[in-house]
C-alpha cells in the first residue's frame, strides 16, 4: 500500500490534506506533517479544515493559508486522514469524490474503508503512526515542522501516553521527534495548560449535571448551547471533560452529551475496562475506538439517555 501511495505522489502536482469536523491533535497533526512533508517533496499542497483550529493546537506549525471552502479544482489525490467514515469530513463531503482519487488513511476500528486507497492499522496508536510509516517508505528526512505535529498527534491521542492504544511505536517514534528537537514540556503547555478561564467557569456548570447509574459503573453529564452562552466559550472549551469523568473510580463508560440543536446531541464516550464504545456509537451511526467513540443521537436530553442506558444494556450489559 505505501508504494500504491507512493506512486501516486511521485506522479502527481498538486494534492489536497482533509480530516474531521471538531479536530484533535492527531487529526492536525498527521494533516500538517503530511503538509510539510508533500512540500519538501516540491509538491503543491491545500489543507481544508472545515472547522477553524481550536486555540489548544494554534501552535503547531501550518501552512499561512488554510481553506475552510472546499475547492473546486481538481487534484491528483485526496488524502484524507483519521476519518473513520467519509462525513467524518462535514457538510459537503460528498462533493469530495468528484475534486481526486481518494487516500484514506487512518487507525479507527469502524474505519468504512470508503477510498479508492485505504491505508488503515488499526493496531496503530494515531493515525500519525501510520502516516510516519508512510513518510519512512517515502525517504523523507524530517523537518522539526513536520516533527512537532507528528509528537502532538501521538501525544494527545494516546491521552499523554495513558490510552490502551499506547504501544511501543508511540514512544519509538516520539524519542525521534524528540531528537529532532521537539520539548515535550513545551507541547504539554500549550495542548493541556493554556485555557482561558471560561472554561472552567464552563466546567462548573457541566459539573451540576453529573450522574452516575448503575453503582457509579456510567457516568453522564451535558453541556447545553446555554451555558456555552453564559460562560462566553464555545465547543472547544469543552473538548477534553469527558477524559475527566472517566477519572471517577469504579466507572467504566464516561458520556458527555453536547447539545447541537435542542433536538439533537452529540455523544463523547469514554471507557475504561472491557465495554467498547465504538460499539455502542455504531448503534448510533458514529463510530471510533474500543476506549473512546463518538456519535450523534436525536431527541430531547431524557430521550437521549434513555437511548444511551438502552444500547448499553444491551452493547454492554451495564
Ligand atoms: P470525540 O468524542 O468526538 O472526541 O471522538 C472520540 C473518537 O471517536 C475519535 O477517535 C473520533 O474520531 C471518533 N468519532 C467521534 N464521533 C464520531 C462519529 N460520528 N463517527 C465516527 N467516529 C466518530
Ligand atoms: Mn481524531
Ligand atoms: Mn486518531
């Protein structure tokens, strides 16, 4: 597969970066190494993100520009990174196929392989991993640009090294970003110890509404569009609490419902221990990994736990 791929970018001009809605470290930071590294290849590069950077990832090297519209030129492929499903993407996904050849990359368990390439290990800690291997077969030296991304995405998606997901290639390939020149300190800083203060006003409120079933093995809480409003943040400033929950001794599945219209929520779960939540989410529509999955559930905040408490019987026995 490397050398299907590498064929292709030896042969192109001009390609396009893509990843999910809402992006975390690893969704950046395998698209901005991937950037980098088209670039030194002497290749034209366009990254479109969707969703702006949210504030924790503003340090990680990008290029000036980044498009937030889908393009409408054509390009010689697409890659498309840590998307377990093409509307992973956003609104307008569809219209992507028409814009290249698709390349999927990625390390989701739920992964709909829906490239014209798919490039998946789902053994991998991030999809950084898999795209490191990728830059390995391509013979590129690496940059401390593409070095920091590499260590962000790894780092964050293996919760600091803590997830079941961290294997030995996590720490293998992050001493060589080390060596490279990247701080650890300095990435910890900006990732988890740069919040404005909102969100823990915000935190507050989320707070108010934990509860726990089942002899404290579930824990839910939620987040409205009103308290976004009250405490002046938004989506970003959540990112992360639903890590918090799952703190909470004895608990083995953490949610965190995000209210996106007054119909409609969208789910973060975490687990700990053997439940698989990717499970869980698929029910749902969405997808992820064993130990953290998401999804989109419709209905009122009652409804939507109910729903929840349903699937995990059933998914789970809880
Ligand atoms: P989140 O709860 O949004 O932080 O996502 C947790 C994990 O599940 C990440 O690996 C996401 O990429 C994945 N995920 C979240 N929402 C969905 C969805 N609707 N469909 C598929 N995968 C998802
Ligand atoms: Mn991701
Ligand atoms: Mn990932």
């Amino acid at each position: 597969m490397f050398q299907k791929i590498k064929h292709i970018i030896d042969n192109g001009k001009k390609f396009l970066i893509t990843t999910h809605i809402d992006p975390d470290g690893d969704a950046l930071g395998s698209a901005l190494s991937m950037h980098w590294v088209l670039e030194s290849l002497g290749k034209k590069s366009v990254v479109y993100l969707k969703d702006q950077i949210p504030y924790r990832y503003k340090f990680l090297p990008a290029p000036s520009s980044i498009t937030h519209e889908l393009p409408k030129d054509r390009f010689d492929a697409i890659f498309v990174l840590d998307c377990g499903n093409l509307f992973r993407v956003g609104d307008g996904y569809e219209k992507l196929r028409e814009l290249g050849t698709i390349i999927n990359i990625d390390h989701h368990d739920t992964n709909e392989t829906f490239g014209e390439i798919n490039l998946i290990n789902t053994g991998a800690c991030s999809t950084a991993e898999v795209i490191y291997g990728l830059f390995h077969s391509l013979h590129v030296p690496l940059s401390y640009k593409m070095a920091i991304n590499i260590y962000t995405a790894i780092f964050t998606d293996t919760g600091s090294f803590r997830y079941e997901n961290t294997n030995s290639s996590a720490f293998l390939i992050c001493e060589e970003m080390l060596r490279l020149g990247v701080s650890p300190s300095y990435v910890s800083q900006m990732v988890y110890e740069n919040h404005p203060k909102e969100r823990f006003r915000l935190f507050g409120l989320i707070l108010t509404t934990l509860e726990t079933y089942d002899e404290d093995r579930i824990a839910i809480a939620c987040v409205t569009q009103e308290m976004f409003k009250k405490t002046g943040t938004s989506r970003e400033h959540s990112d992360g609490f639903v890590e918090t929950l799952r703190e909470i001794k004895g608990i083995e599945v953490a949610v965190l419902l995000r209210e996106l219209d007054s119909n409609k929520y969208k789910a973060s779960m975490r687990a700990k221990g053997n439940v698989d939540v990717a499970r869980i989410c698929n029910v749902f529509g969405g997808g992820g990994h064993k130990s953290a999955a998401g999804c989109t559930i419709d209905g009122n905040i009652e409804e939507v736990k109910v729903k929840i408490k349903g699937a995990l019987s059933i998914e789970a026995d809880i």
